[in-house]
C-alpha cells in the first residue's frame, strides 16, 4: 500500500520483507514460522509468490537467518547458506473436505488446462468420496438445489462466490463489484443462520464475495459464478475479457492473478461446488470444458 500511494520513494517492501524486518527488531534472536500455499496469490505484487521470502531474507538488514523449508520449496531455499530441506514441514494432509481427498488435483489439473479425458477420473473419483461438482446455466436453478439440499440442515453454509474481475456477472444478478462486495459483513455472511432479518447470512444467496473474502475460509457448498475475466478460448484459458486494474503498472502477470483466483474460488467448499455459467455465447467453450471435466448438470442428477 505505501509503494502504491507513494510510487515516488520507490519500489516498496513485499509482506515477507515486512515480516522479517519486523522480526529483526527483537532483541536476540527471533523465529518467523510461514505457512506458505503456493498457487494462491491473488493480491497485486504477489505474483512472485514463495520466492518473496527468499529474497527478504537474501536483503535482510541483520543477516544470519537460518531457513528450514518443506521439500517442495526447495527450488526457493535449497541453495541458501545455513538452510536445511525438512519433510515434516510439507502440509499435505488435506482437512478441508470431510472425506475426500484430491480436489486440489483435479483443479490444478483443470486450471492447466489439461484434456477432459484425464480430468474426468478425478472427479468420478470425488463423486465417489460423496464431494460433488455441479454446473448449471440457470443461476435460480443453482440457488434451489443448495437450499434443496441443507433444507434439514440449519448450521449448513452455502454461499455466492465470485471473481472480482468479471464484467458481466451483475446482469445477472451477482454484484461482484467493488462497491457492492465491500458492504459485505463477512462475520454475518459466514455466521448468521436463516433467520438473519437482515438477509446477511451467506444462505441467503443475495450478497457475493469474491476471491479476496473467500481466500483462507470456507463453505460446506459454493455457489461459484463463473465470470468471462477467465474462460476458455480456442482449447485455452485466456483473461483477456477481464476488468483491468487501476495500477496496472503495479501488476506483472495479471494472467496468473486470474488463474489463481480461480484456484481459490474452486477449492472453498468442503463437500459441493455448484458453478453457474451465464448463457453467454462466450461462455459456451468453457461450460462444455468444465462439463466434460466432470461437473454434472444439474438438471441431470436426481440425487445431491
């Protein structure tokens, strides 16, 4: 935020840079312990993602760090003096999804664009494991199934989830805009039941968040309304529809900030992920993409 307001003083410090210079400033010595999740930066200035923290320790003012890292970020830290690969440290025990497991793989799969037939055991196998992909072009039709589906289930969240970036999304009654989504209370969205009068909980399926709200939480289902910011063109992903960004000479790869966006937004809900796609005919190849990557119509599955 300050190299933004003040682009006169210079390229600012990242947030791993931060931290460690905040961590400098303890008398003695100081542990920084980051829980580092790679394909998920979303925020402009963070598309350089785990080697951030590489290099705020490389320019680190007091030196002497020692860095231990997983096995998959060594790449980033292997090479440093007084650094050591630990296996321990690589998370890879999933706690989000109540019995499934390998959601994360069918979307990295999905998001690099690999071929339907590859991509459809993986989510035969979610189904199985009782996690269910659905997709619908008729957004009231997505809003009764979930209502349908957690009707005896009052602590049951399902919400509206969104890219920030997409411009056509509001024609259909999903507001991602900024003006609308930052009037969300996300404590009432998340916390609030059915009973909420003023319609704030995320059941109600009236108020979106996007990417930004959504990223490190999570919902038993999403409603994810797939914006035409990130869609498949001629057997690709392309952005090139997507809403700009007002610092645009702050953005360096505004493609990968688009992907991960989807990223986050396809791996929030821990047992659904219904995605309604406007009846656009430039969302037409991607609809038939995500349906021959195994999300069911809903309009052809009888059961959840």
């Amino acid at each position: 935020m300050v190299a933004e307001k003040h682009p006169e003083h210079g390229e600012g410090l990242s947030e791993p840079e931060h931290f460690i210079e905040f961590a400098e400033r303890v008398p003695g010595w100081c542990v920084v312990i980051g829980l580092i999740g790679t394909g998920q930066e979303i925020h402009t200035g963070e598309e350089g993602g785990s080697i951030q923290w590489r290099r705020a320790v490389e320019r680190s003012r007091a030196g002497g760090w020692y860095t231990h890292a997983s096995p998959g970020l060594r790449g980033e830290f292997g090479d440093l003096d007084r650094s050591s690969i630990e296996p321990a440290l690589s998370l890879d025990e999933e706690l989000r999804y109540h019995v499934a497991d390998g959601n994360h793989v069918h979307v990295a799969h999905l998001l690099e664009g690999s071929a339907p037939g590859g991509l459809l055991p993986l989510a035969q196998a979610l189904e199985r494991q009782a996690y269910h992909l659905r997709i619908t072009r008729d957004l009231a039709e997505a809003g009764d199934y979930l209502r349908q589906r957690y009707r005896d289930d009052p602590t049951a969240r399902f919400g509206l989830i969104a890219s920030s970036k997409d411009r056509v999304l509001p024609r259909f009654g999903v507001n991602n805009d900024f003006q609308s989504t930052k009037r969300v209370h996300f404590g009432p969205w998340y916390g609030e039941g059915d009973g909420d009068y003023l319609g704030r909980s995320c059941r109600a399926l009236r108020e979106c968040v996007t990417e930004f709200g959504a990223q490190g939480l999570e919902l038993d289902a999403t409603l994810l309304a797939w914006g035409t910011d990130f869609i498949r063109e001629r057997g690709r992903w392309t952005n090139e529809y997507a809403r700009g960004y007002q610092k645009r000479w702050m953005v360096k790869d505004p493609f990968r900030l688009r992907l991960n966006a989807y990223r986050v937004l396809l791996t929030r809900a821990r047992d659904a992920t219904v995605v309604f796609v406007p009846p656009l005919p430039v969302l037409d190849e991607t609809y038939e993409y995500l349906r021959a990557a195994g999300f069911r119509v809903l309009s052809e599955v009888v059961t959840p």
